[in-house]
C-alpha cells in the first residue's frame, strides 16, 4: 500500500509541473503576441496623431490664406463651416444609403418609394404553360395535342 501512495504523489508532482509548464508556455506565447500588438497599436496611433495635427496645420493655413483678402473673423467662419461640411458629409457617406440594402446587418424594412416621378416599368413576360403528363386533364398521348403549342386550358 505503501507504493501506491508513492506512486499517486509521483503522479500528482508529474501533472503538477505539466500543468505549470503549460501554463508557463501560454503566457509566453500570450505575451509575445499582445506585445506585437502594442506596438502596431502604438504606431496606429501616432500616425492618427499626426495626421490630426496635418489636418488642423491645414484648415489653419486655410484660413490664413483666405484672412489675407478678408476680415480675420470672415476667414475664421468661412474655415469652420467648410471643415463642418466635409465633417457632414463624412458621416452621411458612412451611413448606408436608404435606397439600397446594407451590407453589414440584416435587411431593414424601408418605407415605400414616391413612385410619381419614377418611370413605369412593364411586369416581366409570363411564360406560356406546358404539357405535363402528370396533369389528369390533359392526354399526353393525344396528337392533337403539340407540346410546343401553347393550348387554352378551356378546350
């Protein structure tokens, strides 16, 4: 009996360090990879920092260009309301456009279009029935009967 126990404490230590070495390994590996991607997080950022400042270094030099003819308070509105407009316009080609679908979620049910200045369309051609000799009506056999020939369902 005495061996058993010894042999079930070998095999608690062996899954002990197997365990640790795992664990071990996972947060390496964890480690190196979430390093990575603080630093491309880290580029990605400053490249938005920089590119906030490009844009702010030009609506300045906007406005300065457009002071030089106008009164610095006029160069100063006509530089917001412009940068507020392509700001608007931004957004709305952001959203999905309400006349065709969305392509990033399900369908939304869309309100009616005004159809009193769209053109008529014509509804597509129906196309004639045929023959089926399945159908009990019809003798598949008879030849009066052309497959070809589109038949009134009258007789």
């Amino acid at each position: 009996m005495n061996r058993l126990e010894h042999l079930d404490h070998l095999e608690k230590s062996l899954v002990d360090e197997l365990t640790l070495a795992a664990r071990e390994a996972v947060r390496d590996e964890l480690r190196e990879q979430t390093r990575k991607q603080r630093r491309t997080a880290a580029l990605y950022a400053g490249a938005g920092a920089f590119g906030l400042y490009a844009g702010a270094a030009l609506a300045l030099a906007f406005g300065l260009a457009l002071a030089l003819g106008l009164p610095d308070w006029a160069a100063a509105l006509i530089t917001a309301v412009v940068l507020a407009a392509v700001a608007y316009f931004l957004r709305e080609a952001a959203r999905p456009a309400k006349g065709r679908p969305s392509t990033d979620g399900p369908a939304v049910d869309r309100p009616a279009m005004d159809t009193k200045d769209a053109p008529s369309v014509p509804p597509p051609p129906v196309s004639p029935p045929t023959v089926d000799a399945d159908d009990p009506g019809v003798d598949a056999t008879d030849p009066s009967v052309d497959p070809e020939m589109p038949h009134r369902w009258g007789r």
